[in-house]
C-alpha cells in the first residue's frame, strides 16, 4: 500500500505531463503484457523460469525493471539451495553461506533455452521505448528534487543492504577488503555466482542482522558517491524501503542491484505475469528507478572495477570466483580453467594427465594435501639438511685428495632450457651406449692398457646431450621373477654368450626369448645348488642372517646373485664391458643389480669394510699379480671377520699354471693374515672352492715377519674411493669399541632398522639431530611418503618395477621404506654429499658412489624407477642440468619413471626438460618453496643424427 499511495502522489505532480506520459505508459503497458502473456503460457507448460544471461549495461528499458523485481523473488528461494560441495577448500565461509535447505533447481538447457527467448522479448520491448527514454530522463531529473527524503535510519538501513549486495563475499573479511583497495587494475569480467551451486552467494538476511552494519556500510557508501548521487540514492532506497512490505518484490529487487554490481543486467521471467497488474504509476516510478539505477550501476561498477582482478585469486580466507552467467559447456569449462589456476597459485596439487587413484587423493584441503604428497601427512615437515652437520661429515670429494678435477664453475646465464632440441647419439655402439666407458677419444690416447685402464671410466668435461636409440623390436621387460629365467631377445639383441656359454647354462636362445637356466662356469647344474654347497662349506656364512650383503667379482649374466634373492642376500655384481657381449646388460633386464665395472688401476667406488662377503667363480683376476694389488682392494672393502670365496681352476687345477698361481696365492693370503677356512670339492659341479677370512685384530699384522705387503700410511683414508689409484698396502683393523668395523652388524632383517653402533649420539646427523636420531627420523619418514603418497597418489604399478635407484640417498630411509616390495634399490651418494655411505651397508642394503655431473656406469634402459630428493637444486650449482636429463633418460627404461622432490624452482627446470624429452608428467606440485614432481618415460626418439664431434 505504502508503494500504491507514494505512486498515486508522483502521478498528481506529473499532471503536467499526463499527455506525453500517457503515451509511453500504454505503449510499455503494451509490451508488459506480451511479455505477460507469453510468460503464462510457457509457465503452464511446467517450466521453471530460473536463467541468467550476460547482457550489456546499456539497457534501461521499462520492461526490464519489471522483470528484474521478479529476479528477486526466484533468487531468494534459490538461495536455500544447498550449495554443491568445494573439490578443494576455499577458506571458511560465513555460516549462513552453507544452508541446505531444499529449493527449486532446473536443467541447464531449459535454463539456456528460457533465457534466451526471454531476451528476444525484451530486446524488442527496449527498442520500441529507448527512443523516448532521453526525452524522459530530463523529465526525471526535474522530479527528483521534489520527492522526500526517507528517514534517517531507513537510509541506513537501506544502504547497508546495498552495501551488502556490492561487496558480496567480500564484506565479511576486512583484510580481503583491503587487499582488494591496495591493488588496482582493469577486470577483463564482472565476478558472477554460479546458479547451480551458489557457494559464495549471499542470502537475504534478518532486518537485526542488517542493523548491525548499517554505520559501517553507510559511511562505506558515502566515500563511493558524491552529494549529487546521495540524492539520487536516497530516491531509489526510499522505494526499496516501501518494497520491504512485499517480500517477493524486494527480494527481486535486491537481485537486480546484485547483478548491476557485477556489470551484469540478469534476465528474469519467473512470476512476470504478476506485473500485468501494477498501474501506470508504477509504470513511470519504474522507468525514474532505472534512470537512478543506471547511474549507481556506472558508480559502482567503477568501484568494482578498480578492486576486483588484482585480488581474485590470492586470498586464501575468501574463495573468490569467476563463473559465467550461463551454465553452458564452453563457459563451465572456462570456469574449471579459472579454478585450476586458483588451486594452483594456492599451492594446490595439479594433474598433468594424472590417472583416477591419484586424482581423488588430492581432493580436501591444502594443508591435507601438501602434507601427504610431500610428507606423507607428516606435520613436522620435510627433513632439512643442517648447515652445521656439514662440519661433522666428510665427502667423497674431500676424502679422495686424488680425484680427478673435471668440473667448471658454471657460467652465468645458461642458455635457456625451454624448446630444447635433441638429437640421437652418433657413435658406434649405437643403443647400448655408455659415454664414460665408450669414450673412444680418450681409450686412444691412453699409453698403456696393460692393468685394464681401456676398461675403466673415462668421461667426457661434459656430459653428452644426445638421446640413445631403442632397439628395433624393443618390448616392455618382463616382470619378476620371470624375467629371471628369460627376456626378450630383442630388447638385449646379442648372441655371443649364448655360443660361447650356451654350454655352461649361461644363456640361451630360444625362438623371441633368451634364456637363463641359471648356471655359470663354476655352477652348471645351477646356481642355487652351488649356494647351498658354500653354506655347508661354511656354516657360519648363515645365508639372509649374518651374510647379507656380498660383493661378486666378474659376475657374468649374475645368476649366482640372482637366485641368492631366494636366500634373502644383496649382491653387488660387476664386471667390464669387455668380450664377454652385454653381460651386465643381461643381469639388468633379468631384474638383478649390477654394475659396469672392473678391477684396473683405480679403486671400486665403495667405502672400506662394507661387504659381508666377498665371491670369484672364475673371475679371471690376476690375484697373484703387482704385489697382490687387486686383492688388497679386495681386502678394503671386506668386513673385518667377512669371507673371500673363491672357486676357480687354481683351487682345484692340475695343470702347472694352476698350481703356480695356488702357490703364489697361499704366500699372499698368509702374508695378509687371511685364514683359509677350508678347501670344499663340489662333487655336482666338479669344481671345489677355497673360503678365506679376513682378521679381527691387528695382532697377525704385527707379528709377521716380513712386512709385505707393507701398512698403509696412517694419512691413507681407506673410504676415499672416487678415482683414487690403487696401492698395495694394508689398512690396519679398527680396534676402538666406538669405531666402525670392530663389531659385526646385527643379523637381518634387524640390522635394517637399528642405528649402528657406531653411530654416536654426540656427533650432529644430517638433519640437525643426533646422529641416532637423525637416523630414526629419516626412516619414519620416509615409510610415511611411501606409503601415503608414493604408493596410492603417483599412479604407479609398483608389481612392475624392479630395478630402482634412489639417486641422493642419505640414510638409506628410502629404500629401507620399499623392504616389503619386490624391488632393490641401488643407493648412490653423491661425491659432494655427506659420506653416509657406510651406513646404508650397515643397515642391511648397498650403494654406491657417484658424481651425477658424470653418467652412470650401467648399460642404456636398466632402471624401472628413479627417485631424486633434493638433488637438482645442489647439481646445478655445478653442471647443466640438460645432460643430466639426458643421463637419466637414457639409463630409464620406457615406461619408467621419475620421482622428483626439490626445490620449487628446480622443479621447473626438469619439468620443461622432461616435456622436451617427451615424457608424460603425471603431477607436479609446490608448497612453500618445495616441489614434488612424477613422470614417465615414453618411446620417442628423435630423427636426427648428433654430430660425430
């Protein structure tokens, strides 16, 4: 009634005019009730009349006020929806943000549908009228100065429900207010509420709960408008104010100002028919409201204008989105765009083409994910490596005063990594390439290759950045324990072995397959039965128990560390890359460990006193030879109380060379203090094997005789290895109690959770602790990651993967985490690292050294899985990172993959390299500064030829 009488008042005073007014009143009567009639009609048919659709500001017609008071209306009963749950969390919302009451919802097509003929209909109602709009906005202005003023609590309270609309989610958070004042800039669109899940949208709230902002929101507004549009404003919150009485209306109404704050002018048709009876009085107060309202409209959408886009999506308390107007599939796959960027610039998880498991496990909150992605839900953080443990640990690189300098500082402003280009490998050895054992440069200039020096590791200043070429024919590997007994051929093409050991049971061919009967020269009838013969040579060997991790010399194909799996032992198996074609290939893609290597000039990359054991079956090492130098290396790195096994023709032979080098051996291993065992005949195999022991103490040292060979000076580090010429000489036994190697390890499996002995709590561990506890920490984390991320959010089949490598171990956390998996874990530290190496023998497992700045001496596609934690960021301070991208791609096998954890920056880095390398990468993610990233290996090769040069 109050909006019935205030209309019948402004009528009187446009007496003046009723000739001119008439006309435009009848023809917009006229266009209502099209409008009208049309709406009841597709009313009846039983749709509902939700929609909205972007439109320009520049409509003012009569029609359109009508029809935005009925917006209203549809939208409050709108607001009850229950909002469509977050996939990732958007901050808190405002408790009444999250009702779930019930409320009516339509299809998207009838929305799209109905929202478009509604347009048509208004469009035309506006053409017929825009014409005599200017002439009636003059009118207007002459008639705001004579209309009252509200009173003063009514324009408060009245602003603060305008206030409400225009700052939407923002209003509750003050801090997101501020950011938005502090940040200016042009929005490229107007923040709108998705009609289907509403989560931000405000509801219409009590006139107690509108009280209590008024003050705020009236001084808010006052900074926003000048004097001339307080006037203007007062009108148009005056007919709110009367509207209030009419639930419905002033509901629509309240929509209609939401929309216009946004730069949006909705399209309403639900309940149009209703305003076929409001009379000519309303129709030209209506008309004056949308002049009023076209100008707040521009103030306010300035207002927006210079607040919205710097902020939209770095709050982390106010989930602002963009989502269209109209639910179609472009705009909504615009918006989940929109959305993905949010999460991302938030620290969220994306997936790159992530598979379904790992796609659910990031769903929840951010502090959920990050913690298990990266820590395995872990709150305390990642492990940080102390500055200060430095102090406490020595490195390969100090250690070996020896080693070869081969690396530059790296130059200022690489060249950029991005749109690299690669090219295939052009050297002879075409796909099983190894650039530090096929340098065939640096093989000629070598003087002599009499101590094997061709054999031994000669690298390029750099690494090279060419790709090795696939096989023709190559096949995914088979898994284990399969792959033990046969591969296919042509994913290791050569037949060499099987002509020249096919006798021996080394390996066959057999139609696409090689074969594998698991024997070699000293084991025809097979390896497990010779495993058991050493077992009762000597019992205390306690194969799994007290012999866990052994060291094979001239391993061939490794059947003997092969079936030792079956007895729960570790075998490091090597041998060169010589005549014997491909043998440590062979043992790779069977699934068992191995390594290029050989025993030359240099010594093994393996700390002193690590191996339980030590085995030669007709390794063909000159033992005997230059002083017993090899053996003496051999002596290094066996455990104080380990066993040397040897079982070749000397031990058994009738010839007179044998029986030379018997003696020459028996003087050499007496002058060393080796204790011969026993000398067991092997009945099966007709061979017999020589067991010797290494001392306890240095008591047989000091009462030899003659001191040959002679002790190695006290300044001689026996853990320096990385290229440090061999000498003959013997290090003295460790006798201090707290000193590594006077105490044989726990029995495994024990020995893979208990912090050495000699471990001390009074010395500072890598991450800042006590060593001990340094230890314990390490472990426990890492079961964390594994088992909460690594095993359920990377999507990867762990039944096939086989041959892992954890690229900077520490302590060996990692692969003591992956026990219960049917894998090993070649541990390798870094020559610049901490020299934990020690450690990681003790508890069980092997490793070994390496500088990643160099490639790795195995055969090309011979890791199933790579893990990098924190090794980028620390490389690349000394070499590029695109040969060591191409390293890594080249000893992964296809369908491998790649788990990085580093430094977010880092991370970047390998990413753009893996996409040049075309590998798929799964997921990345970042959070404060540390990133996780996981990829898989494809078949892509490139075309082109490197240069030979």
């Amino acid at each position: 009634m109050a909006l019935g009488n205030r209309s019948r008042s402004s009528s009187n005073k446009r007496s003046s005019s009723s000739s001119y007014t008439s006309t435009v009143m009848v023809m917009g009567f006229i266009a209502l009730c099209v409008v009208g009639v049309w709406m009841m009609n597709y009313s009846s048919a039983g749709v509902s009349t939700q929609t909205t659709t972007a439109r320009t500001n520049t409509v003012t017609s009569t029609a359109s006020s009508d029809e935005n008071n009925t917006q209203a209306a549809e939208n409050n009963n709108n607001n009850n929806e229950k909002p469509k749950a977050f996939e990732d969390n958007p901050g808190d919302l405002p408790d009444d943000a999250i009702k779930n009451d019930d409320g009516p919802n339509k299809s998207d097509a009838a929305a799209i549908n109905e929202g478009k003929t509604s347009r048509e209909k208004q469009e035309q109602a506006a053409a017929e009228e825009q014409k005599e709009d200017q002439k009636q906005q003059e009118l207007n202005q002459a008639q705001l100065s004579e209309e009252t003023t509200i009173p003063e609590n009514q324009q408060a309270e009245q602003t603060a429900t305008q206030e409400k609309i225009i700052t939407a989610d923002d209003q509750p958070d003050e801090k997101n207010h501020q950011q938005k004042n502090n940040n200016g800039g042009q929005s490229g669109g107007n923040d709108q509420i998705d009609v289907e899940s509403k989560p931000q949208e405000q509801p219409a709230e009590t006139n107690s709960d509108n009280s209590k902002q008024n003050n705020n929101a009236q001084a808010f507004q006052d900074k926003k408008l000048g004097n001339a549009d307080q006037t203007q404003m007062q009108q148009q919150q005056q007919q709110q104010q009367q509207q209030q009485q009419q639930p419905q209306k002033h509901q629509h109404q309240q929509q209609q100002q939401e929309e216009q704050s946004q730069g949006v002018e909705r399209n309403e048709n639900s309940q149009e028919s209703q305003n076929n009876i409001q009379g000519s009085s309303n129709q030209q107060q209506q008309q004056q409201q949308q002049q009023e309202n076209q100008h707040q409209q521009h103030s306010q959408e300035q207002e927006h204008h210079d607040q919205q886009k710097p902020q939209q999506y770095t709050d982390e308390t106010n989930h602002v989105t963009t989502l269209p107007t109209i639910p179609d599939q472009n705009q909504q796959k615009k918006n989940q765009e929109e959305q993905q960027q949010q999460q991302q610039e938030e620290s969220y998880p994306q997936r790159k083409k992530g598979n379904a498991a790992a796609d659910q496990n990031n769903k929840g909150t951010e502090s959920n994910s990050g913690e298990t992605l990266l820590n395995g839900g872990d709150s305390s953080g990642i492990p940080k490596e102390s500055k200060e443990s430095k102090k406490s640990w020595r490195t390969q690189a100090d250690q070996s005063e020896n080693e070869k300098e081969r690396r530059k500082d790296e130059k200022e402003g690489q060249d950029s990594i991005y749109g690299y280009t690669w090219q295939l490998c052009n050297v002879t050895t075409g796909p099983d390439y190894i650039p530090c054992l096929d340098n065939e440069k640096a093989i000629k200039k070598l003087r002599s290759t009499k101590h094997f020096q061709h054999r031994e590791r000669h690298c390029p200043q750099e690494g090279p950045t060419c790709l090795v070429p696939h096989p023709e024919g190559y096949k995914t590997s088979i898994q284990w324990p399969k792959s033990r007994d046969k591969i296919w051929y042509h994913n290791v093409p050569h037949t060499l072995l099987a002509e020249v050991k096919g006798h021996q049971n080394w390996v066959k061919v057999s139609g696409e397959f090689l074969t594998f009967p698991g024997g070699g020269t000293q084991f025809i009838h097979g390896a497990l039965l010779y495993i058991d013969f050493l077992q009762n040579a000597v019992p205390n060997l306690a194969w799994g128990k007290h012999t866990r991790v052994i060291l094979d010399v001239g391993c061939g194909v490794a059947s003997f560390g092969g079936y030792l799996f079956d007895r729960d032992v570790l075998t490091m198996s090597f041998a060169p890359k010589d005549e014997h074609e491909a043998q440590v290939q062979f043992a790779l893609e069977r699934g068992i460990p191995a390594i290029s290597a050989v025993m030359g000039t240099q010594r093994l990359p393996f700390p002193s006193r690590v191996f339980d054991a030590v085995h030669c079956a007709r390794c063909r090492v000159p033992w005997h030879l230059e002083g017993g130098m090899l053996l003496l290396e051999l002596n290094r790195v066996l455990r104080p109380g380990g066993y040397f096994i040897w079982s070749a023709t000397p031990v058994y032979g009738k010839l007179d060379e044998d029986k030379k080098i018997w003696k020459e051996m028996t003087a050499l291993t007496k002058s060393m203090c080796w204790d011969l065992v026993t000398i067991k005949n092997n009945k099966v195999n007709l061979v017999a094997a020589a067991i010797y022991r290494k001392p306890t103490s240095n008591q047989c040292y000091e009462q030899r005789k003659q001191k040959q060979p002679p002790m190695c000076k006290t300044d001689d580090d026996p853990n320096a290895a990385w290229y440090v010429p061999l000498q003959a000489c013997m290090h003295r036994v460790p006798v201090d109690k707290s000193e590594r190697g006077t105490q044989w390890p726990e029995n495994w499996p024990n020995r893979l959770e208990t912090p050495p002995y000699w471990l001390n709590s009074s010395r500072m561990g890598i991450y800042g602790k006590p060593a001990p506890q340094d230890f314990a920490r390490d472990y426990e984390h890492w079961k964390r990651v594994i088992n909460n991320s690594y095993m359920k959010s990377l999507g990867i089949n762990w039944s096939g993967v086989r041959n892992v490598m954890d690229m900077r171990a520490v302590y060996g956390g990692f692969a003591a985490a992956l026990k219960d998996l049917k894998v090993w874990v070649m541990n390798v530290v870094n020559v610049d690292s901490a020299d934990t190496l020690p450690i990681i023998y003790e508890r069980g497992l092997f490793g070994i050294y390496h500088d990643w700045c160099e490639s790795f001496s195995t055969y090309p596609r011979t890791y199933d899985l790579l893990h990098a934690d924190h090794l980028f960021s620390s490389l690349k301070k000394r070499c590029r990172l695109p040969p060591v991208m191409a390293e890594i791609d080249r000893i992964v096998r296809p369908g491998g993959k790649l788990i990085v954890r580093d430094e977010s920056s880092a991370i970047g880095e390998v990413e753009n390299l893996l996409k040049s390398l075309h590998w798929e990468v799964h997921l990345t993610f970042s959070k404060n500064q540390e990133g996780m990233l996981s990829a898989q290996k494809g078949n892509w090769r490139p075309t082109t030829l490197a240069d030979t040069s």
